[in-house]
C-alpha cells in the first residue's frame, strides 16, 4: 500500500534517523511512503495573522501537491503536522481565504513544469493530514500492530512525550483530548513497553525559544525531563525533532545546572517501534542521539 | 346580519400617537363598511379607556370590538374582560396591534405608519366581522398531584399541595427521599445543619396522609393531558418487602457484599442491602441486585435467614402501577459536571482532588469520617487546601457557557468549615468572579475572607497533578500577573450543576420542553417562571436551572401554589379558539394525526374520521395547513376569515 509521505525538512537534514526508521517501519508494516514529487518548507509555524493569506501559501501549496497523488497526506513532524493540518483547517473553514490561496496556486507554474501529469486543480481541503501515529492507529490497527511484534519491550519504561504542538488548539487539531491525551500510551501499549504516565507529558519543551532564550527553553525541557525521570522512566519517546533537540541535546546544559543530573535517552516514537519489529540497528540510526540510548536498550530489551 | 363593529384606537400616550396620527386612523375607519362607531383615546387600557369601551357597545349596540392599541399578549383578556361584562361574547374582541407592529418600528415615516395602521385595523374589521360567539373549554380535573423528584424541591412541593388539600404521588428514584440536600454538611450563610433542618421535611413528607410516596421508583409513561393525567410508574423491586420490613437493619449488618456509596459519593462502603443513610426516609432496606452475593452466585443468602419478619423476597419483580393525577411537578434536580471530562485536574484519578459533593461529605458529622477533614488517600489532615471555583461552568469553549449560581457561596463555606476545623491549615480559592448574590451572601463571604483568612486568588488553574504525596495546582493570579504554584494537600472542586442523568429522558416521556443543556424551560422567563409551556406541567428546583436551597424551595412553593389554585376550581377552562374537524368531510387520511405536536388529533376507528381533542388541542394550526381536503379549521380564524383579512390588506 502507497500513501502520500511529506517528510519536511527536518526530516531531510538533521532528524534523518526519524526518517529514515519511519519509512522502514512503515515498510516492515507493508506500507510504502510515498514521498511527495515536489514538497517545500511547511511554513514551520502556523501564522497567527488573520488578514492575511501570504503566511499559509507555503502549507497549502504542499497539501496541493499531495492532493494530485492522493486523498491523504502522512507527516511525522509534530510542527509540520501542526502547521499543515491548521492551513487545511483554513482552507476547508474559510471561503474568502480560500479562493484568495488558490488565486495564487493557478499562478503557480513550477508544479507543472516539474511533473508533466500535473494538471492544476483548486485546492479546497481534499487531502486528509495524517499524522504517522494515527496511520499507526488507523490504517494499521493497534491490535494488528500488536501481531507483529517481534520483539517485545516489556520491561523498558517508556515516557511518553506529547509536547504541545500534536494536540493544540483542540477545535482543529482534533488528534487527541489535549488534557488526556491517550494515543501514544495505546501505541506504546500495544508494542509491549510499560508506559510511564508522567504529569508534564504535554507541557511545552520551549520550543523555538531555544533560539532567543536558551535559558527560558532550558527550564521549559527541564521541567519535562525531570518529571520523567521523577516517575522511573528509562527513555523519553517523542515525534518531533524540536523536542528531541531540546530534550536531548539540552540535557548537556541540565547536568551543569544541577548536580547529580541523571540523563535519559530521548528517541522518536519510530526508532522504539522498529526495535520492538525486530528491525537492524542500522535502519534506527542512534548516532544523532546525545544521550545514547543503546545501553539502557540492550539492557532492558534486546537490541 | 348586520354588523355593528366598534373601532378604538389607543394613542398609547405618544407610543402610538407620536407616530401615527390616530384622529385620522378613527376617522378613515368611520367610513369603513360594518363599522358603527370609531374613536380614539389617550389610554384605552385605563378605567376611562375602558369604560368608553363598555358605554359604546351598550349605546351603539356592537357586535364585535376592535381595540387598536398594543400586542394581545398585552391586553387582550383586559378588553375581552371588559366586552363581556358589557354584554358582548369576549371572543367577539380584537386587538389590532399598531405598535410594536407599526408606531414602534416606523418612527420616521409619519405618513406611511398612518397608513399601515388603517390597514391593520381594517384586516381585523373583517376578522371580527366573521368571529363567531365561543364559550371556554371546560375540562374535568382531577384534583391529585405527582411530583417527580424528592429532592428539597420536591418534598416542599408535595408538602404545601398536601396541605392545601390536595393529594399528592411523590415519585423518587433512590430508595430514599431527601437528594443532594441530605448528603450537604452546613448551609450557607447561616451555617446550620442541612440534614437537621431538612430531616423534619422529610419525615411530614413521609408520614403526610395525603401524600403518597413512592420511593425507588420511575416513571414509565405520562399520557392524558391537563387534569386528566395517566401515569405509569415502575416500582423497581427492592427484593424487601417494605411493608412487612420493620427497617430492624439486621440484614445490612450482616450483609458480606461491599460497595461504594452514592450517598458518600464513593467515599465509604455500604453493603448490598442498606438504606441510603440514617435518617432516611423511608427507613428500610432495598437489595441491589447487581452486587448482591446471592444474584451473583446462587450462594450466601444471609439476609433472608436473618431477617427476623421475613421481609426478603428474591423472585420480587418489578410493578407497574397506574396513578391518575391532574397536574406535574417536575423537580429532578441535578448532578455534578463529571469529573472524568476536568482532563487538566486529574479527570477523577487523583484521590485527593475531591468533587465539591464529596467534600460536603468529608465535613459532614455524618460522613465516613465523622466530620473529621481528613484526605481521601491517607487519612491525613490537610494543612493546604484550595478551592476551585467554574470547574466546567463558564467555559463555553471546552465544557457549559452558564454559570452555575451556588459554587462562590458553597466553595466559600467549605472554605470557612475547614479554617474552622483546622485552625493552621491555609485555604485557597480560585475564582473569576465572587458572585454573591442574595441575602446575607456578601457579607457571609467578606467573613471568610477577613475573619477565617481564606486567600481567595482571582483566575483559573491550568492544572493539577500528583507529586509527592502533594495534588500541585498551577494557576494564575490575574491581579498581579503572576503564575502561582501551590503544592497543596487536596483540591476540591466546584464543579458545573447539570441536570441530572434521567431529566432530559423524562422531559421527552413527558413531552416538554427543556434548553439546550436538558434544563427544563419555563413558560416565560420572567413572569411565568414556574409552569412549563405544556399545560399542566410545573417545574420546581435545579431541573430548572441551578439554584441554591432557598430559591428551590420558593420554586417549588410557587409551582404547588399553581397546582392549588389549578385544583381550586371545579373544572379546568381552556381557551377555544382551536382547531375542530367537520366528521362528514374528513376523509379519514390521518395526517393530521401524523402533524399535531400535542397528540390532540387522534383517529376515530368507529367512524373512520378523525377528531380532535378539545382539552389538549393547543390551536397551533398544523393540522389545519396540513389537512389536504380543508376540512380542519381553526375556530375564529377559518379560511373565510383570512381570504377577507388578506383582501383588506392588500386593497387600494
């Protein structure tokens, strides 16, 4: 089974290990993604201007692209999942802003010079965004997910980490309860870890304040990482390469602050999921952790 | 005939006056034809006004009235009232209204209001022209009461109909009577017992010769219509046989099977047969089933070898019993938001973040620990507790848009009971806005807040989580801008009034009407607030709308004053002007049948017609546009009527 994959750029370049174990896990589940032909930048915040269609034209041009090769579009980004699935939201909501984006997707000739079968249609929210978990859910089937495990984590406590940019603004994000979320706890459920319920699992992780204020973002990771750790978690999971920057990377600055820092590993959701699918360590990629997470791994679970 | 049709147009000081020019009006209506006398007057509503009424229609012999003034909801009985005491059939009495729907809305066209209240005026020249002379519906009443609910509002509705005279079915779902009420601790503002002054209401209720109760019992089914209601109720089986039991309580004593408490509200066990709690009324057992050892397995059986009258009976079944009474009070009451759905505070897992009815239980001298504040998770004292306020209420985003009137004032004397029980423990109360409105409220709250140095902090909590042993509430102080983070012992909840779980099903078997929340509506907000809009239907307490105890009481007092004053007559009257079928035409098709919204038309299998039903027929017209042979009119608004109504509207 083919569906329509927009990887962004993240993906690309720095979080190619989330990537890369998507599309083998994906793979190993019988599912191929396909990557869009043509994909830019999603926009990388959803703008929060109103009188203006400017800011959306970058995620809606992409939803316009996946819309020629299907009806849904998969991402793993939680940003890209964000922002895509906020301009979709527009473009089904909002008549005016609608018709004004596709004044500028007809002007947009790049598409068709690049794929000759492209034949220019509106975009008027045709393409379902879908984000990998929910395919996980949807189209997979926890249960079947379940099946196929080869591997089984029990033993390995797993936080769950949610952030915030998966499950707000409620009205149209429409993934999960953003006060109880549950997704991530039946996902992980069903590949045998045990899961640790841990009070900051949607709390901020700073974000792209790490950019004008470490310190603010540092606290913000902290705070998330501690709880965690708190609670008895081995490793961190989470879907986004923001959050595993600042979870992860950050915890460098974390251990000078405090003394006696304990580090924890923060992988994707997807890196977990290939092991528990019995897949080689080289399609997982562990080498862009900061905290290596293969000690406690082939400690707890075999690797 | 000849008509004799009189014309008063009303200048409603300059309501009317300052728009239409009401001499004109009278005069061009002089010289319409059938009308025999046309004037104008400053107030006709006044007793000046309305004697001109009178003396004109014993002067110039009137067979009909126009009075050109406000809307009829107004004052149309006034003049129907002031036509009949000078001799005319009332329902020969029009109002042509030329203000709200003329003077009012076209204050800047003089000429054209003018003209447009002729029109009017003339459109109802001819209706009157053609009204015939109709005498109310009289309807057999039963003089006999059900309420529904025995909550406080039920009981005191039972209560003042009972002692009118009348007698009264008092139908509750639980074994007992008393609802949330029974299970409060202190009442605000005075702070006395809620069950010492509730127990004695109960106890009258139950021991009332004229009142019926019937406890651990719903209703199946409401049929009939105003004084002539027929009414199933399911007694649920208790397996006891409460009129043997002598309520000795051997057998809850005895019983092995476990189960939370409602009445608790989960903070304590009862067994499998119990009665609710000690004062309840009445003060014997019923058998749950559904945790009872002996329905589970076939096994133990303790309770019917104890029972010292035999009063325990497993085969009992269910009865339905058939009560005929003429009028409803409806007073199901309420129940708390749920707390699963409060995602932010735990959504109900953390034991320490208690709703505000288990905290009322904690406070009790009759809770599970004797009115010892003690937390649900260790029994230890809390030294920090804070009180959330519009948990659910206000929040039309997330959870209900109303505010639900009693949470300042109850989470105020939680607040207040505990500084009084833990004399070094700090009280927190988050609020958005202290409503204290009634009597003695404000002052009652400025006492908590000076004399007991309860901290109340104006904004909301984002959230509540467990961290060592401690519940920590994140919130916002709004008046200093600041976050605050308390790591506090317990939180409690001043959770959304909803209406309770059953009211909404019970609104649809009764066939009324409820708001968008399921609480019941009222007839008119303002001047109607305690009958329903379906006759014979009156509402009392927090089905309504939330309410603390005095306003339920005084509600429930108004509704079984109206039920009195329902009964005081000998048979009930009902407006006539309704819809009425020729037999000899109707052909039987039954659509009107299909339409009518009030099941007034039924079908006539003898005769192969349908008919319809004066005493419920509210006159809304349905089946008169529904009926494809035109053969079911509307009296004093016929076919005939409206042809000429338009006519005259529509003519140059």
């Amino acid at each position: 089974m083919k569906i329509p994959y927009y990887p962004g750029c993240t993906l690309h370049e720095r979080a190619k290990d989330f990537d890369t174990s998507a599309r083998e896990c994906a793979r190993a589940l019988g599912i191929e993604l396909e990557e869009l032909p043509i994909w830019t930048c999603c926009g990388a915040v959803f703008p929060l201007v109103t009188d203006s269609v400017m800011e959306i034209l970058a995620p809606v041009r992409n939803l316009s692209y996946a819309s020629r090769i299907g009806d849904k579009v998969v991402t793993l980004c939680s940003f890209c999942y964000h922002v895509l699935k906020r301009a979709n939201h527009v473009m089904r909501e909002d008549p005016e802003k609608r018709e004004k984006a596709n004044l500028f997707l007809r002007a947009d000739t790049k598409a068709r010079e690049a794929v000759e079968s492209y034949t220019i249609e509106d975009y008027v929210g045709q393409v379902d965004v879908v984000h990998y978990i929910e395919m996980l859910r949807d189209v997979v089937g926890f249960d079947a997910l379940g099946q196929k495990v080869k591997n089984p984590l029990k033993g390995l406590k797993v936080a769950p980490y949610y952030g915030c940019m998966l499950l707000r603004p409620k009205a149209e994000m429409k993934f999960d309860d953003p006060e109880q979320p549950t997704i991530f706890e039946d996902f992980l459920g069903s590949i045998g870890c045990d899961v640790v319920d841990f009070p900051m699992k949607t709390e901020c992780c700073g974000g792209f304040q790490i950019v004008n204020d470490e310190e603010l973002a540092v606290a913000c990771s902290q705070n998330v990482v501690t709880s965690a750790l708190k609670r008895g978690a081995d490793v961190i999971v989470t879907t986004c390469p923001l959050c595993r920057y600042n979870l992860d990377k950050k915890q460098e600055e974390m251990a000078e602050r405090v003394r006696g820092f304990r580090k924890i590993p923060v992988i994707y959701f997807t890196q977990l999921l290939g092991i528990a699918l019995g897949l080689p360590e080289k399609h997982l990629d562990f080498s862009g952790n900061y905290v290596d997470p293969r000690p406690v791994l082939a400690e707890k679970v075999s690797l | 005939m000849e008509h004799r049709i009189g014309v008063f147009v009303c200048h409603c000081g300059s309501n009317i006056a300052g728009v239409v020019d009401v001499k004109r009006v009278a005069q061009e209506l002089a010289k319409y034809p059938g009308v025999a006398y046309s004037t104008d007057y400053t107030y006709m509503c006044s007793d000046p006004g309305q004697n001109l009424v009178k003396d004109a229609i014993k002067k110039h012999r009137l067979t009909g009235v126009i009075v050109s003034a406000c809307s009829p909801t107004l004052h149309e009985a006034t003049f129907r009232r002031a036509g009949r005491s000078a001799g005319l059939n009332p329902y020969q009495v029009e109002m042509a209204n030329i203000r709200e729907h003329c003077s009012w809305v076209h204050q800047h066209d003089k000429e054209q209001a003018t003209r447009k209240a002729i029109r009017i005026i003339k459109t109802m020249v001819e209706k009157v022209k053609l009204d015939e002379a109709l005498a109310p519906i009289a309807v057999p009443l039963t003089k006999r009461a059900l309420v529904v609910g025995g909550g406080v509002a039920g009981i005191q509705a039972a209560l003042d109909i009972a002692n009118a005279g009348y007698e009264v079915v008092l139908v509750e779902k639980s074994p007992s009577i008393g609802g949330h009420m029974a299970q409060l601790s202190e009442t605000f503002p005075t702070l006395d017992c809620s069950q010492c002054i509730l127990t004695p209401k109960m106890v009258e209720a139950g021991q009332h010769p004229r009142i019926r109760l019937m406890t651990y019992s719903e209703i199946e089914d409401v049929s009939g219509y105003v004084g002539n209601f027929k009414v199933k109720i399911r007694k649920k089986s208790a397996y006891v046989n409460r009129d043997v039991c002598t309520g000795c309580g051997l057998c809850t004593q005895k019983c092995p099977a476990k189960v939370e408490s409602e009445f608790d509200e989960g903070l304590a066990k009862r067994k499998a047969i119990y009665t609710p709690f000690a004062q309840a009324v009445p003060n014997k057992p019923v058998l749950d089933a559904e945790h009872c050892t002996y329905f589970k397995t076939g096994k133990c059986g303790v309770c019917k070898k104890i029972c010292p009258v035999d009063a325990v009976d497993y085969e009992m079944k269910d009865e339905v019993v058939e009560e005929e009474v003429g009028a409803i009070v409806v007073a199901t009451g309420f129940d708390l938001y749920p707390m699963a759905k409060m995602g932010e505070y735990g959504g109900g897992k953390y034991k320490d973040v208690v709703t505000s009815l288990q905290f009322e239980r904690i406070l009790s001298a009759s809770g599970p620990t004797t009115g010892e504040v003690q937390r649900p998770s260790d029994g230890k004292v809390p030294k920090e507790v804070v009180f959330l306020t519009c948990v659910g209420s206000r929040d039309p985003e997330g959870h209900v848009p109303y505010c639900s009137k009693v949470c300042c004032m109850y989470l105020t004397k939680h607040a207040m009971l505990y500084k009084h029980k833990v004399h070094d423990g700090q009280a927190y109360l988050f609020y958005m806005d202290v409503r204290t409105g009634g009597k003695g409220y404000e002052e009652f709250y400025q006492r908590a807040s000076e004399e007991d140095d309860v901290l109340y902090i104006r904004g909301k909590v984002s959230k509540i989580f467990e961290e060592d042993g401690k519940v920590v509430v994140w919130g916002v102080d709004t008046l200093t801008g600041k976050k605050i983070e308390i790591e506090a012992d317990m939180a409690v909840m001043g959770l959304a009034m909803v209406p309770s779980g059953a009211a909404r099903e019970l609104a649809n078997k009764l066939k009324i009407h409820t708001d968008e929340w399921g609480f019941l509506s009222e007839a008119h907000p303002k001047l109607r607030p305690v009958e329903s809009l379906a006759p014979g239907f009156f509402l009392a307490g927090a089905a309504q709308g939330p309410k603390d105890i005095p306003e339920a009481v005084a509600q429930a007092s108004g509704a079984a004053s109206k039920v009195a004053a329902l009964f005081s007559e000998e048979v009930y009257h009902r407006e006539p002007a309704i819809a009425w079928i020729d037999e000899d035409r109707c052909a039987g098709c039954r659509i009107c049948v299909s339409v009518c919204p009030y099941d007034a038309a039924v079908f006539d299998e003898d005769k192969k017609v349908a008919r319809i039903q004066e005493a419920i027929c509210e006159g809304c017209g349905a089946c008169i546009a529904a009926c494809p042979s035109g053969t079911a009119t509307q009296k004093n608004l016929t076919d005939d009527q409206i042809y000429n109504m338009v006519s005259a509207a529509l003519e140059e």
